[in-house]
C-alpha cells in the first residue's frame, strides 16, 4: 500500500494580507519538502456543498458566499480573510479530506494527508476564526460516519493551539472520539481537561509553555494512546499543526522535528493495532518556514513507512 498526497493548486489561492501568518508561502514550503517523496499524488476534488452542510448550516455559508470579494479582502475577524480565491481554496481542502477518507477506507492506499489551506480546526459550526473557513477534520469524521457508516471514528490534534472548532462541531457526536493536545494558557482560550463532550467523547490534555518533547511523549503515552485504544476506532484522522514546534513565532511549546515523526509513528502504531493501519491527515497549523516544512516531512515520511 501506498500514502496519498492530496493537494490543488486552489489552495494557493486563498491570499491574505503583507504580514499575515497563514500566508500561501507555507503550502509552498511544504510541497517543496515533500516532493522527492515516494507518494501518490491525488488532485484534491471540490467538496459538494451537501459535505459542507453536513458540519455547517446553510446561512454559514451563503454568509461567506455574499462575503467574498471580487478584489482585496474581506475581514472576518481580526485574523480570518477572505479574497478572491479563498471559497475554492477552502472548498478544495474540504474536498481533499472527503476523498482521503474516501480512499482509506476503499482500499486505495494506506493512509493520506492533506497538504491543503486553508486550515480547519478553528472553524465552529457557524463561525469563521483562526484561519479557518471549514472544519475539514471534523468534515471528514462526519462524512465516515454518516456516508460510509462507521461506528466509531477518532480526531486527534497535536496543533499549539486547541482545536476549538473540531470540538465544536463533535461535540455531540458519540460516534467520534476527539483527543487535543494544545498550549494552554494560549488562544482560543478553550480546551480545559474538564471539557469532555456531551458523550465523554472529547479528551482534552493542556500543556504548559515550554513544555518539551520529553514532558509531550509521556503525556501522550499516558492518556491519549490508551484512549485511543479503549475506544478502537475505525478511523484515525489527524488534525496536523506544526507550530508546537520550538521555532514557531506564534506559542511557546519546545517540540522538535523529531517529536512530529515520533508522535505520527505512535499514532499510525495504535492504527495498525485497532483500524487496519487507516489514518488520513490534513495541514493545520505551523508558522515558521522551515521548521514547517521540515515537521511535515518527517510526519509525511512516517505516513509512509507505516503504508508499507
């Protein structure tokens, strides 16, 4: 079996302004980085718009669509924009996520990441922050669920920052375990050990500023895993941000490159114990440049060992 790379060039469409973070050079980077890879590369679909509303209601995205502007930008909040070209980008992400898990779970290929933005975890049901436009981790929980009946569905997310919107838009859904790990304190604010879901089915695990790989992997090892194991998902998606990497501009956690291959191996390992090794990834957060493209690698990389 092979891992799936699915991108489009939409994604490099969604722009935002001189200074921004979320800025088109970081998928830029990260397809620099894993072009000599050894992948089957997938042209990322549009998603239907029956995918979005599975997460969003339909008045969330007609406010997008009356939003987008034909020139320049529209300010959603004080970090989330829209140009021109940001619909189709945020569509083809979502689509990206649809078709990994299509092909997952159809045999196709092993696992798959997503190497797509705008990124989603911010995304709750009817708003737009933190970058996001779509949930596309939650999107893709829900579509195995509900489209390929699914029992039992699991969303991890290492990104710095708690994914909020993912939380959300799960929150009352048994059928998905949602597992974080994330900064705190750090924005968005949310992300408690106590904030458990409707059904027990969200484990948050909050880590301090300058928390380290060491201090990670054993909280990892102690509470995430375990879970993930008591729960034997079907599927496993990752919710893949890069800025818990010590480099990164915009937290303060102290992780290395090392601990993104170390904690993709671990989770494709529980995989291939409970769901057949079936794992779809998709781009979340991660600022700094290199250090971005160098963590995708490495998590990309592991995807791969793990297929074969």
């Amino acid at each position: 079996m092979t891992t799936a790379l699915i991108t489009h060039a939409d994604c490099l469409t969604h722009v935002t302004p001189d200074g921004h973070p979320e800025r088109v050079a970081r998928l830029e980077h990260v397809l620099h980085a894993l072009e000599p890879l050894d992948l089957t590369r997938v042209t990322a679909p549009l998603a239907a718009e029956d995918d979005i509303l599975r997460i969003h209601p339909a008045s969330y995205l007609a406010d997008l669509r009356r939003n987008r502007p034909a020139e320049g930008f529209y300010q959603i909040d004080g970090d989330t924009f829209l140009s021109p070209g940001s619909l189709d980008a945020a569509f083809r992400a979502a689509g990206a996520c649809v078709r990994a898990v299509d092909m997952v779970l159809g045999g196709e290929v092993g696992n798959a990441f997503c190497a797509v933005r705008p990124p989603g975890h911010h995304a709750e049901t009817d708003t737009s922050m933190g970058f996001c436009l779509f949930g596309n981790a939650a999107l893709a929980a829900k579509h195995a669920v509900d489209h390929h009946g699914l029992s039992r569905v699991a969303v991890v997310d290492f990104d710095v920052h708690h994914g909020n919107g993912t939380q959300d838009i799960l929150w009352d859904e048994p059928r998905a375990l949602v597992i974080t790990s994330q900064q705190m304190p750090l924005w968005p604010g949310t992300g408690r050990a106590d904030e458990t879901g409707a059904h027990g089915n969200v484990l948050n695990l909050p880590l301090a500023p300058d928390t380290g790989g060491i201090e990670m992997r054993a909280v990892w090892r102690n509470h995430a895993f375990p879970r993930l194991r008591s729960f034997r998902p079907e599927l496993i998606i990752i919710s893949a941000g890069f800025d818990a990497h010590m480099d990164d501009p915009l937290a303060q956690l102290n992780w290395e490159t090392d601990d993104f291959a170390w904690i993709t191996a671990e989770l494709c390992a529980v995989a291939a114990e409970v769901c057949q090794g079936r794992v779809v990834s998709t781009l979340e957060g991660g600022y700094d440049l290199n250090a971005l493209a160098a963590s995708a690698r490495a998590h990309v990389q592991e995807l791969i060992r793990a297929a074969t």
